[in-house]
C-alpha cells in the first residue's frame, strides 16, 4: 500500500474511537454537548495532521495526546463546572429555591451507558464521580482518567503528557489522594456500588412510587443521607425528612406525573412529565437522574433545561390526555444506545 493509502487507511481508524473518546471529553469537561465538541475537533486536528504520526506510539495514545490538548485548552478559562452541593451546604426542604443560577457552569447528564458495564467499572460514569473530578487540575484530571479509568500505563501517560513516569505517577497520586478526600465527604461520591439487579428493582419501584406520589414509599427507598439536587437551581436538600417536605410542599406540583425511563451516566434516569391544569396532557418538567448506594436510593438530581436534555435523551415533547390518578402508571420505553 503506497504512503497515500496508508495515511486514509490510518485516517479512517481514528473515527472508530469517537465513542471512547467522547466519554474520555465528557469526565474531562463534564459537559456533554462539549465533549461531542472536543471530540470533533480532536479529530479533525488528527485528520490534518496524519501524516505528522510517524508511529513511535501506537495511533489509540496519539489520538488521546491531541484529545488531552483540545480539553486542556477548553479548561484554560478556568471555570469549573459543579453540582449544587459544590455551591453551597444544604437547605430545608419546605422552601421554595431562590432564582436559577445561569451563569454557573453545571455538570450536565450524559445519555446511554450501560447500567451492568458501568456496575462492573465502579464509579467512572457516575454523576457524582464526574463532578468529583472537576476538582482535580485539569491534567491530574486527564492522568487519573486515563490511568484509572482507561487502563494506559505510566509510560504512556508519560508520553501523552510529554513528561517523564516519575511525573505521571506522582500525579495519579495527589489526583487519588483528593478523590479520596471527596469521597469521605457527606456529599462525596459513594464507595460502594449497587448491585445491578437491586437497581433495577429500586428504579421500578421508584418510577411507580412517584407516579403514584406515594411519598411514604419514596421515603422508604431513600438512604438516610440521600441527597436531592435541582440544578439551575443551587438548592439542595440532604436527609428524608427535607426530600419528604419539597415533595409535600414546594413539589406538591408534580402530584399525578408520569415518568419515562431513560439512561444517564450508566444510572436510571427519568424524563418526568407533569399533567397540564386543563387536561390536555403532560408536558416536560425535568431529567431525574438517580443514584444509589447500597441497597438504597443515595441521590437524585432533577435537570429543569427539558428543551436541550430531553431532545438529547431521546425522549418526546409531550405525552398524551391526562389520565385518572388511579390508572398512572411508569411509561415503559426502551433506553438509547449506549454513548459512553
């Protein structure tokens, strides 16, 4: 093969990687719509410059160089992206939450994952994981990634990172050392997984429980230091008795809703539609993404941006006439592909 057809050859490989490159972007960003952006642009600066690869590494670690690069360049500005709980301690449940807080740049859901893979790799997809990561420097951030996440050795990440193995690996460790440090927080990523199977059992009975708006049933699957998150909004609650005082006061209307399952970052997720007051049907009021802990329910954040969220997600802009109370039941669609 001529030196023209190796390149395209080498050319149309880079595409296969979009997909794990885009779940790379998005714990690098956290922000999804930004690593689809990233990833593009990593690989047209690989397309433009494929002849430059001389393959003194393999294409998988070059590939992920010029990656590393375009999020590093996003993140020069500076600007974390964060979750309520990064903001500020929680507040009662019984009040309504001040103005949504646009200018914060908060961690968005991803769509897909697969709830049994992301059982199997621990904590790398979740919400919570993800925001976590954004505490670390971006290129401790990249290091942990690539290393505990993706499985790249020191010497590759060294090479990535044009420095040497001893700088690699004393990286990875002040990244894990702060990950640690978060994780042991109330509000910190959870240490222990939930079993696949009990998730899915805890997510059915949630989707009927708030379809029913049993509070008294949704208390039950709550672990006691559960946290419930409403970002644009920076309130948020910890504990059952707070969640239990939004849903019976400030959330009172999402009484009678109607929940469409969906994935997000390898968890259950939710597009919750609320009935219109003249029965004409429910319209879109938020994305649930829910987390667990054990055998319990650890943490719910509802994302109210439904006009960009639920496009994304796959999900319809409405749903049909309202029914009567008793004849709510929890939609049963299938989950999009898997993107991460």
């Amino acid at each position: 093969m001529g030196e023209t057809g190796a390149s395209g050859a080498v050319a149309e490989g880079l595409e296969e990687y979009r997909g794990e490159l885009t779940g790379y972007c998005y714990r690098m960003l956290g922000s999804y719509a930004e690593a689809e952006d990233a990833v593009q642009e990593a690989l047209v600066r690989a397309w433009r410059n494929i002849d430059r690869f001389e393959g003194r590494s393999a294409l998988r670690t070059w590939v992920y160089r010029i990656a590393t690069n375009v999020c590093l360049d996003t993140l020069a500005s500076g600007k974390r992206r964060a979750l309520p709980m990064d903001l500020s301690g929680p507040s009662g449940g019984g009040t309504p939450p001040a103005p949504p807080q646009d200018s914060v740049l908060w961690v968005e859901p991803c769509p897909g994952g697969d709830p049994e893979a992301a059982a199997a790799t621990g904590e790398s997809v979740r919400l919570a994981f993800v925001a976590a990561l954004q505490h670390l420097p971006p290129r401790q951030r990249a290091t942990l990634i690539l290393r505990d996440v993706l499985g790249f050795s020191a010497r590759e990440v060294a090479d990535l990172h044009s420095s040497t193995v001893a700088s690699a690996n004393s990286s990875l460790q002040r990244a894990r050392a702060t990950l640690a440090d978060r994780r042991h927080a109330p509000d910190g990523p959870a240490a222990r997984p939930c079993d696949d199977s009990v998730r899915r059992v805890l997510a059915e009975r949630y989707a009927a429980a708030f379809s029913r708006y049993d509070v008294e049933e949704l208390n039950m699957l709550l672990h006691v230091d559960a946290t419930l998150c409403l970002p644009p909004y920076a309130k948020w609650m910890r504990g059952v008795p707070d969640i239990h005082a939004w849903l019976t006061g400030p959330a009172i209307g999402c009484r009678g809703s109607r929940l469409v399952p969906t994935v997000a970052n390898g968890s259950p997720a939710f597009g919750q539609y609320r009935p219109q007051v003249d029965g004409t049907g429910y319209v879109p009021w938020a994305l649930q993404v829910v987390e667990f802990r054990a055998d319990r329910i650890s943490g719910i954040t509802a994302y109210r941006d439904t006009d960009r969220l639920f496009p994304l997600f796959g999900l319809p802009d409405r749903l049909g006439e309202v029914q009567p109370e008793s004849a709510l039941e929890p939609e049963h669609s299938a989950a999009p592909s898997a993107r991460v």
